[in-house]
C-alpha cells in the first residue's frame, strides 16, 4: 500500500487499512506511558489544586506551578473500575479497569508523550520528560538552547520571552499494537485532543501558548534524544507569563536545515521501558512520518484562508454570553458514554451555549495563520439534530460568523447514522445532537504536503475537546467515535461538492451514571 492509498483508506475504505486477520497481543501491550531508566528526577508537588477558577497568576512560574500545568493537561487523575455487560456469565470478566486523564484517548492508550524545555528559578535549565506515572521530570540534556529551538523554529519565535516549551510526540507502537494503520489517523488526533486541553489550562495559569506545526523535525526529535523508528514530535508550543507574546512578527529569518542543526548537539543516549517483549514493525507509519518532515525552514508555509459561502434555510440561534466554569470540576465531570446516552430535550439555549463555545474559544496563536488570528477555521462542524427544542429535526452546518445554524437536509437522519455505525457501542436513536467535525477532503496536501494530514488530525482533535468541555459543563456527555461510515455522513451534509469530508463524530447530549467505583490519584 502507498501513502495515498493509505490516506484513502485512512477514511473511506477503513477495512483496507489492517490486515483481516489482525489479531491483538493484550498480553503483550505496551504501558500507556514511557518510563525512562538510569536518569535525574526532579519530583513535583504532589498537593494539586482541586479548583482552577479565581487562580492567582504568578509573575514567573515556579516549579510547583509546572508540576500543577503538567498534570492537569496530561497527568493520572483517576482510577476507575466500572462493570461493562460483555455477555459474559462470568462475572469478573465484566469488571473494566481503568488510569483515567482529563483528555480522552482512542482505546484509552494514550499515544501521546510529553517533553518540556525549562527556564525556571531552582531548576537547572535544560530538556526534560514528564513522567506520567510517577508525577515527576526527568532530565534529558541540560543547557540553554532558545538559540537552537528558535532556529528550528525557523526564527519565527523569540525564546527569550518564554519560560518554556513543551513539545508533544507520537510513540507509534502504543496504539499501533491494537489498531495497526488505522493508529495513524488516532494518533494526529489524540495529539490534536491534548494540545487542546493545554491551551484550556494554558488559561487559567496565565500562560500565553502558541502553537507551531512546522519545525525541523529531525533537529527536534535530536534535541530530545528520540528515534524517529518509534517516536517522532508532533507539535512545539513555546509557553511565556502573561500577555507577553514570543512570537516574531518578521518572516523567516534565515535558513536553517536539519542536518546543520543536529551537527551543533551531541547525541544523547537514553533507554526506557514500554513493557511489551515483542514490538512489530510498521513500515507505513514510519515512510508516513518520513514523507510529513520538514528538512529545511524554507519549506515553512502559511494556508490562505478560505472563503465559505453558507446556504440553505437558516435558524439564528439565541445569544449567549461566554460561559464561564471552572475547568478542574468540568475535566473530573467529562464522560464518554457508550450505551449510556438518555434521550432528553435540549434547549436552543443549550445548543448555542455549546456551539458558540467551543468555536469561539478555538481560536489561537499558531504558525498556520501568521500573526493575525482569523476568524474562518480549518475545521467546522456540522450535526444532526433531533428534539433540539425550536428547531426542527434535520442536518445542519453551524455558521459560527452569523451564529446560526445552515439546514442542508430535513428530517430525522438518525437512521442513516446508526447504519453507518461499524459498531453497537453507541444507540443514536437515544442521542440528540451527533456532531462532526468536518475539513477539507485533500487533508491541507495541497499546501503541506503530507504534513497537512496530521496537521488537519490534529486541529480536528483540538476542536472536539473544546466540544468536550462544553458539553461537560452544561452536564452532556459526548463520545468522540471514528466507527463510522464517512461516506454516509457525507451525503448528509452534501459535503463532496465542497471539497469536503467528516472527520470525526461526537454523539452528544443527556447521559445516565454508569455504575463505577472511582478514586482519584490527587492529594
């Protein structure tokens, strides 16, 4: 299979992406987690804040302040163990143990990793990993090096400005062990989901994050010590105090290679335990992340934007004021029901509060849109609406510049849905608002090559944790699910004429508890 054709199947012919007879070594799993052997530590504090509204914002971070950040965008927050009906008589068969984060993950296997490079008072300067398991950092390489992070940044940031940066990876065997190719397109999603949950907590913190896509990947991946056979950096989100702004408002200064960069660093070498005995290769993945790097800053692009033209009957939604919440209540409440979804009303008022929300919020600081953040998004969303009080049934396209809903198809679409569905976990007929995340059908190849893929993967996963929190905050519960037929959805909302296609559907609305036993992993 070549690289088109797995983008292809990738969304349309999903059954061509693993092999049929693909069976899974539970046994032999990988931990959800990367744990390095041999290196310094630096703990973090263990006391956590339980609420993050009315938090006072430090002038200048300190570590306690990057250990609460770190763990509330990526941290163990809860152990769960719920009894799931599997049709088994056996009865401890049907007990599902759980290590919950705040950020939902395909299969719960959390493919991401997360790396810091700090500049705080009482810590030596340098590169490290957050380790999730024991709540702590890990010390890769220690040094200053805002000079060879902003050149491989393409100069389009000034380091000094900031604190620190994080870096978000991909371990491709995490989830590759389950879902073979088909992990390629969870993973730009699940990376997308946790960068979403950092500019969340970003927020409260009082951090400016910005977001870049495009970097020397090889001079990264070198900075961090990883092999690019297993592991690879997805996203670079340079973190200052404040208001204050790192990013340089001049084009590319220079140009700068990957090769030369990696040439100024030693190599470090570091070993880690992932647990399984028997790692697989996965060609596809690797010639994929091959194919996505970016060699030299001249390649560093910015997408035009692109005018969409609404059509079809309109239903101006009321206005909302932004809601307000405390984020750490709305983590710990957020659910993904499976067969737990109640059907129930929902107002008007409700469906704008979650639509308007989680669109406006989604703007931010990134490398894409230059320095002027715009008001048209990559990614929109589109959902089939039943019972949604004042507005009939029927499929729609949210057009967040009027704050009205576009109706393209009349009716209850929720058969054509359920038939789509590749699974039974979900009953759509219990489900009030199945949203989806749409963007364009070339996946951004156009303008980045196949770097636009999980460029595209990622923003889409941004927007449904956005989507998320909302409907947490105003007590829905919503299931992110690629176990559908886009071709199905597609028809829907007439969006091959567009040049479009969905790109993930969230089921979303009224929930019952799920009988669990819950404790969460904080002071």
């Amino acid at each position: 299979m070549n690289l088109e054709a797995l983008l292809h199947n990738l969304h349309f012919d999903i059954d061509k992406v693993s092999p049929p007879d693909w069976e899974v070594d539970w046994n032999d799993a990988p931990l959800t987690y990367k744990l390095y052997r041999g290196l310094p530590v630096i703990p973090l504090s263990l006391e956590v804040p339980l609420t993050l509204k009315g938090m006072e914002v430090p002038a200048k971070p300190d570590l306690s302040k990057i250990g609460h950040f770190l763990w509330y965008v990526f941290g163990l927050t809860q152990f769960s163990e719920s009894k799931m009906d599997f049709g088994s008589s056996d009865q401890a068969m049907d007990l599902v143990q759980s290590k919950r984060r705040f950020v939902p993950s395909g299969g719960a296997l959390y493919p991401n990793e997360l790396y810091v490079y700090l500049k705080i008072e009482n810590l030596p300067a340098g590169v490290y990993h957050y380790d999730v398991a024991h709540h702590r950092l890990v010390l890769l390489r220690e040094g200053n090096f805002d000079s060879y992070i902003s050149r491989a940044l393409g100069n389009r940031c000034d380091l000094s400005y900031c604190f620190g940066t994080v870096f978000v990876s991909t371990m491709f065997w995490k989830n590759f062990f389950k879902y073979n190719n088909f992990a390629y397109r969870l993973q730009g999603l699940d990376a997308g989901v946790l960068i979403g949950q950092l500019l969340e907590v970003a927020k409260c913190f009082g951090f400016a994050p910005e977001v870049y896509f495009q970097f020397l990947d090889r001079a990264v991946n070198h900075l961090l010590g990883l092999s690019e056979q297993e592991e690879s950096v997805y996203a670079v989100i340079p973190l200052s105090a404040g208001s204050t702004s790192c990013f340089n408002r001049r084009n590319i200064d220079g140009h700068d290679s990957a090769t030369e960069l990696c040439q100024e660093l030693t190599a470090i070498q570091t070993t880690h335990y992932v647990h399984s005995r028997r790692v697989l290769e996965f060609p596809l993945l690797t010639e994929m992340n091959e194919a996505s790097m970016l060699e030299s800053t001249k390649s560093f692009r910015q997408i035009e934007e692109e005018q969409i033209n609404p059509e079809g009957q309109t239903v101006t939604l009321p206005y909302v004021k932004r809601l307000s919440y405390d984020l750490a209540s709305v983590c710990r409440k957020r659910f993904s029901p499976d067969k737990d979804f109640v059907l129930g009303k929902v107002s008007q008022q409700q469906l704008a509060t979650l639509l308007k929300g989680a669109v406006d919020s989604f703007s931010y600081q990134n490398d894409l849109d230059g320095v002027q953040r715009k008001t048209k998004s990559r990614v929109t969303l589109y959902g089939c609406l039943y019972n949604v009080e004042g507005i009939p049934n029927g499929a729609y396209h949210y057009d967040s510049s009027g704050h009205a809903l576009r109706r393209v198809q009349p009716g209850d679409q929720r058969l054509q849905l359920q038939h789509g569905m590749s699974g039974g976990n979900v009953n759509l007929f219990q489900v009030p608002l199945c949203l989806h995340v749409t963007g364009g059908k070339d996946h951004l190849k156009t303008e980045m090559g196949y770097r636009g893929y999980r460029i595209q993967q990622m923003e889409a996963g941004m927007l449904v944790q956005r989507l998320l929190l909302i409907a947490s905050s105003l007590g829905f519960g919503g299931h992110p699910l690629l176990g559908f037929d886009v071709n199905v959805s597609d028809a829907i909302y007439k969006l091959s004429p567009q040049g479009k296609t969905s790109l993930i559907q969230i089921p979303t609305g009224p929930y019952r508890q799920r009988p669990s036993l819950n404790g969460g992993l904080h002071s």
